[in-house]
C-alpha cells in the first residue's frame, strides 16, 4: 500500500486501463484512535499558545514601560547636559523614534498573538 491508502500496483506507465479502474479508491478516513491523538495534539497546541500569550504579555507589561522610562531619562539627561539650547530637530527626532519604537513592540506582539497563519509578520 503506498502512502496515499491505494493499493500499489506497481508499474503505472506500463498499466493496463482495467487494472487501473479495478484498483480501489484511496481510504482517506481516520482512524478512531488516530482521531483521539489529534484532537489530543490540537488541545495541547492550544494550551501551549495560551500559556505562550502570558507569558508574552507579562513580557510586554515591563518591557514597554521600561524602555519608555529609559527613553525619557536620556532624554532629560540630554536636556540637561545641552541647558535649555536643544535644537527642534533633535526634539522632533527623539520623540519621533519613541512613537516608531512603542508602534513596533505593539505590531510585534500583536502579530505573534494573531497569527494568520503566514511565515512573515
């Protein structure tokens, strides 16, 4: 029997057309016990994603603030150090890069949490 559940009968080119109409249609079926092992599997897979998706988002809940709190201490170190003479490109470039930076940690941790089923995010 080959991979597919028909009966291989070996030479296909050389066939004759009754042999090949006798032959019996492929059992697609599954079998019980094999039906219990994947929805065993699909359980498993779920409860993996959800434990997963916790541990992202306690991930999230100190990383994001932590990095927003860093950003603006270099910040106001940097506001110190230049005393009050910040140029407005400087300003409009930090605070630029802090909303690319919270955008990107949200797009990626919502992409990982709703996957589609694509290879990339």
């Amino acid at each position: 029997m080959s991979s597919y559940g028909e009966v291989d009968t070996g030479d296909f080119d050389n066939a004759e057309i009754d042999a090949l109409k006798a032959q019996e249609l492929p059992n697609n079926e599954v079998p019980p016990g094999a039906a219990e092992h994947l929805l065993q599997a699909q359980v498993d897979r779920a409860r993996q994603d959800n434990d997963h998706r916790d541990q992202l988002l306690t991930w999230t809940m100190w990383i994001v603030p932590f990095a927003l709190m860093l950003n603006f201490g270099i910040f106001v170190l940097y506001m110190g150090s230049e005393w009050g003479h910040i140029s407005d490109g400087v300003m409009i470039a930090w605070i630029s890069a802090t909303v690319v930076e919270v955008l990107g940690i949200a797009y990626i941790i919502a992409s990982d949490l709703f996957k589609d089923g694509t290879g990339g995010r």
